[in-house]
C-alpha cells in the first residue's frame, strides 16, 4: 500500500460578519490554522454591502499561498 501526501500549494477563504471585528477575529483564527499546514497570506479583498434593513454585511476574500 502507497501513501502519498501532496502539500497544499494555495488556497481561498471567503468569510463574513456584521461589524469588522468579528470578521477580523474569523480571519485571524483562520490565518492561524492555516500557518500549521506552512500557508501565508498572500493578498486580501474586502467589501461592505447593504442588505434590504440596511443592516452592513462586511466580507472578505482571502489567499493563502505556500511560504
């Protein structure tokens, strides 16, 4: 039996919150699993929307990459 491990060369997260400081708090929890299996940020993108109350929806993409 062959067992082969392939490394994770990138990856995309998409995460969402109502106020920047939930969301930042995902990110960071996530950024810190992540540096476990060797990924780093490699770029973040960030929006704010509006839904039909007017209640913010912040989200934001994020790319890992291999360090």
């Amino acid at each position: 039996m062959n067992i082969e491990f392939d490394l994770i060369q990138d990856k995309i997260e998409f995460f969402e919150a109502r106020d920047l400081q939930t969301l930042e708090k995902k990110i960071n929890e996530q950024i810190g699993h992540n540096k476990s299996i060797l990924l780093a940020v490699h770029s973040v993108s960030h929006n704010v929307s509006l839904d039909e109350k007017g209640h913010r929806l912040y989200s934001a993409v994020v790319h890992f990459k291999v360090k």
